[in-house]
C-alpha cells in the first residue's frame, strides 16, 4: 500500500496527520475557501469524524495514538486519492502518446 509507504517510520499520530493534510490538499477548493471546511469535507468524505479530525489536525504532535478506525478510514481514504491520482495521470500519459504517433504517422505520410 502506498499510504504505508509514504508514512515508512512515523509515529501514528503523524501518519494520521500526514493522510489527513493530503486529503485535505486535494478538497481545498482555492481562493475563497478555508483550510477548515476543507479538512472538514476531506474528514467527511472519509467517514472519519469533525471533532476527532480537528483533534488530529490540531494536536498530533501531543497525542499518544490514535483510534484504529480513524487510522483505518484515513489510510484507506488517502490510497483512493492515490489511485484516482494514478489512474488519471495514466490516461494522459496514454493519450499523450496517442496524439505524438498520430502526429508521426502524419509526418511520415506528408
């Protein structure tokens, strides 16, 4: 798994923070949003809950641990991200080359 990969070492508190600002990067909705309500919204959108999310956010550095399901809805939430990620950059990828043969074939046929 890559949320396991990229957190290698950290203490779970961090781990959970480090899923849960990455989820919150990807909701950050730009100019006029908060990096409350986003956090907010990447918390929800994870099944994981407002307080414990604002007490990971805020805290992470003090707490000892954290609750197994929060861990488990983050890290799962954080390799969906991941995947989409992936997934999309793949399709470029493969569309990019799609259009560099097709120019190719139109410059040898020319």
């Amino acid at each position: 798994m890559r949320a396991l990969a990229d957190t290698r070492g950290m203490p779970v508190p961090q781990k959970a923070n480090h899923w849960l600002e990455k989820i919150t990067e990807a909701n950050y909705r730009g100019r006029h949003d908060t990096w409350t309500a986003a956090r907010d919204r990447a918390a929800s959108k994870a099944g994981v809950e407002l307080p414990m999310a604002e007490r990971i956010w805020k805290r992470w550095k003090t707490m000892n641990d954290v609750g197994g399901e929060t861990v488990i809805k983050l890290m799962l939430a954080y390799e969906e991200m991941i995947q989409r990620n992936e997934a999309a950059a793949d399709g470029y990828k493969t569309e990019r080359l799609e259009i560099r043969n097709n120019h190719e074939a139109n410059q040898q046929s020319a």
